[in-house]
C-alpha cells in the first residue's frame, strides 16, 4: 500500500495515523537536496514515518532534518523517539519551542494536567532530543539548502512557541495548527470540509491569532499546508481561521462565567458550530462527535483564557 500522496515534484503527503484515526495528522517529506520533515507527531506515528521514508528509498540514517511547527504532543511528542532511530537528523524549532524539545519535562507535565490519566496511552513515551540536534530559527530566519531557502515566521494565537514556515517556491506555508485544523472527510464521514480555528489550552490568542493571519496574508502564498489535514487554498483558511478565532472568542465572552464548566461551553461551541454549518448550506444530520476531542479542547481552552484575562484585568 502506499503511504504517500504526492503534492508536487518534491513533495509527499502522508497520514501519521494519530491516535489512529485517518485524516487527522499530515506528515509531510520535502526531497532534493536535502531531506526534511515538517511535524513528527506523536511517538506512536514514529512506524509511519519510517515507513514513509523507506517507501522512497531514503534509510532513517539520511533524513536531515525534521521541523516542528510547536511542541504540543500531536505535533512534536514522537520527536525524541524519532531522534534515536534517524540518528543525523537536526530538530528544527522556534525559540521557546526548542527548550522542550530538549528537555520535556514541563511538557508532559501540562499534557497530562489536559488530558489527565488518558495522555501516556494516547501520545506514547515523550523523550528528550540532545541538545546539539536542536537548532532554534528565529522570526525571520532562514535555513537555506542548495536548492531552496525556507522562511520561518513566529506564528502565536494557538500556541505562543509556534512558528510557521514559508516555502516561497511553492507559494506555500507550513502552518502547523497557526491557520486553523481542515476537517477531511476521511476523518469526520461528512461528504464536505471545512476549517475551524483550534483554540486548545494554554496559549488560545484571539488577538494574536488576527495578528498571525495579516501578517501570513502579506506572503502572497497560494497553499496552506495544515497538519490536521493536508493543503487548502490560502485565502480562504486564513480568512476562515481569522472569523472563525474571533466567532468562538466571542461567544465565549458572551457565555462566560465564574461557575461556568468546561462541558456546558463545549455544549454551547457544538451548537454554534452545528448552526454555522447549515447556515453554509450542509443539512446532513451532523453528528458533533466526530470532531472528537477537538470541541473539548476548545472548550477548555477558551475557559482558560477568559480566566486569564479576567486574572490580568
Ligand atoms: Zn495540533
């Protein structure tokens, strides 16, 4: 069976099979020159990736580098144990990103406060990355390679260690989770896809999230490549991820208060969200379930920041 989708010439889509569900996490392989990865995923995706490479005749020992848009365990938790099975590869991270990377015990400690008793069975063992693999890219920076140069752009709103990567030769921005999580008809069995603005715990920005949508805009891109799943046209995920930020913020700020629990907000996203969609015109009975835990993470991640701003205020 084949494990990659081809994008372009030099670019390969794959399904890391999160938690094993299909079309929820993209994996992609850039070849040329050099071999890179963006976003390992979690440790159990750590057999796709090796499946992948091996796929294109690339042995583990000759992936050069692996980018990680930001540590959150879906996207970066398998990167330590991918570090001991492709012993040459150079870990790529923005700056507060890369200290987790090396050492993640501050890490797995706020993954389990999110998911509690479930985390070790859903994202595996969390390992360190020694610390002369990882190399930190500023906002701005660059990494050049004989046949491309890449742009990485500190992208916060979802995560404040998130960067992104602008790929100017193909008009196109690695976006991690910064553009928002395209639902796939793999993934949800609705016959349409959308895009939805993940608004998860700790870091939810609804101003940085707008902030992070201009300035992606002025990069003239064409494509988004989402990790949750695979290209969509740029314009459209950035304006949708930019409305979609400021709708679940304010529905919050409309709901809010002290007693409020994380359930009755999820409630209340699952109706809003629900209704949004059959105003765009999809009556299919929608099942909200299969979003799967994504409402609940929104939900706790917009409590969390309504409490924040209520704390700093
Ligand atoms: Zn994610």
């Amino acid at each position: 069976m084949n494990l990659l989708r081809p994008l372009d010439d030099t670019l390969y889509l794959f399904d890391l099979m999160e938690q094993g569900l299909p079309g929820r996490s993209s994996g992609y392989l850039l070849v040329g020159s050099k071999t890179l990865l963006v976003d390992t995923g979690s440790s159990p995706s750590h057999t796709r990736i090796l499946a992948a490479l091996d796929e294109i005749g690339i042995a583990p020992s000759a992936l050069d580098y692996c980018i990680l848009t930001h540590v959150h365990l879906d996207h970066a938790g398998g990167a330590g144990l991918l570090a001991q099975a492709c012993p040459n590869t150079l870990f790529i991270a923005q700056e507060r990103a890369a200290r987790h990377l090396i050492d993640p015990s501050r890490l797995i400690a706020g993954a389990r406060s999110v998911y509690g008793d479930t985390m070790e069975a859903l994202f595996g063992a969390i390992l360190p990355i020694p610390e002369d693999r990882v190399l930190i890219r500023r906002h701005g920076e660059q990494l050049q390679l004989p046949d491309r140069t890449l742009t990485f752009y500190d992208t916060p709103g979802h995560a404040r260690h998130h960067f992104s990567i602008h790929d100017p030769a193909r008009a196109a921005i690695f976006a991690g989770d910064a553009v928002g999580i395209r639902y796939v008809t793999e993934f949800t069995g609705w016959d349409f896809e959308f895009i939805l603005p993940s608004t998860s715990p700790t870091d939810f920005d609804p101003d940085a999230v707008a902030t992070t949508v201009s300035l992606l805009q002025t990069l003239g891109a064409e494509t988004i490549y989402h990790t949750h799943f695979g290209p969509s046209p740029a314009a459209a995920a950035l304006a949708a991820t930019k409305e979609g930020a400021r709708a679940f913020a304010e529905l919050a700020d409309a709901l809010y208060d002290e007693e409020m629990t994380w359930e009755e907000l999820a409630m209340s996203l699952q109706g809003f969200i629900g209704a949004d969609l059959r105003r765009q015109g999809y009556t299919d009975p929608l099942d909200m379930d299969r979003l799967g835990i994504d409402v609940e993470l929104d939900a706790k991640g917009l409590l969390y920041w309504q409490r924040m701003k209520r704390t700093l205020s």
